[in-house]
C-alpha cells in the first residue's frame, strides 16, 4: 500500500502568529506609554531624593544627650541615651521612649530652645518628604511590572 500525497492535498502553511487586532495594539502601547511615564516619575523621584540627602547633610546631626524636655503628662525631663533616632528620657518617676525628630517636632516633648525645636521640625520635613518619595518610588516600580505583565500576556496571546 504505497502512501499517496498529491499537492493539492497539503494545505500551506499558516503562520502560527496571530495578527494583533486594533484594540490588542492600543493596548500595547497604552502599557508601553505608562512605563515611559513611571520610568520618568522614578527618575524625578531619585533626583529629589538626592536632593533630599543633600539637605540633610548640611542640615548635619545634633546630639539629643542631656537635652532637657518637657512632656503634658510626665513633666520635665532629661534625654539619657540616644541610639540613631530613638531616645530614652528620664522623668521624675520614670524612663520613656521616643523617636527623634518627630517627637519634638510634633511637640510630644517641648524644648525651651528656638533653634533647637526648628532644627528637629526640618529634620521631620526632610523625613516625611523622603518617605513619601520612596513609596511613591516603590509604587511606581510595582506599576512598571503590573504593566511589563500585561504586555507579556498580550503578547503570548499572539503566540498561540
């Protein structure tokens, strides 16, 4: 029995790739559109950033020992150790906790000195303005891969 192939009996080859519809291309470049932006956001986030660290620097650091404070509940009080941004005060009866600068810029402890309090205030705003910076930053890093996935599946679904 001899097999018998005869060339109207083959049909061409199709090519496995689909074309993209309209709506699949839109979507494309929609994904690839938002990267562009969220790449330009990041950029502008680690200059800020940079300039945050600047600011900091000639801020410079200040020694919280032996500072005295006052606190509505605990009344007046003296710093007794700082390790990095934490610092234990010593009141009359007891010894607390709290984490520098926002707990003198947000008048948790009181200090008598001016320059002083507008020392840690700037330091606080330095703070907040980094940590939004570097949240904003994160998102926008996890928005680039959401949009990096979905232009894969797009793609994949061409493959098929």
């Amino acid at each position: 029995m001899a097999l018998n192939m005869e060339n109207d009996d083959l049909e061409p080859k199709t090519d496995l790739k689909k074309k993209p519809t309209k709506k699949t291309k839109e979507m494309l470049e929609e994904n690839a559109k938002q990267i562009e932006e969220l790449k330009a956001l990041q950029k502008e986030l680690t200059e800020e950033l940079s300039q945050l660290d600047k600011e900091d620097k000639e801020l410079g650091e200040r020694s919280a020992l032996k500072m005295k404070v006052s606190h509505k509940k605990f009344g007046e009080g003296k710093v007794i150790s700082q390790d990095g941004k934490y610092i234990e005060v010593k009141f009359s009866d007891v010894v607390k906790k709290f984490v520098l600068p926002g707990c003198i810029a947000d008048k948790y402890l009181e200090v008598s000195d001016e320059s002083v309090y507008e020392y840690y205030v700037k330091c606080n705003e330095i703070h907040k303005k980094r940590m939004n910076a570097e949240l904003k930053s994160k998102s926008a890093t996890f928005a680039i891969q959401r949009h990096e996935d979905a232009i894969e599946k797009l793609n994949a679904k061409l493959k098929v």
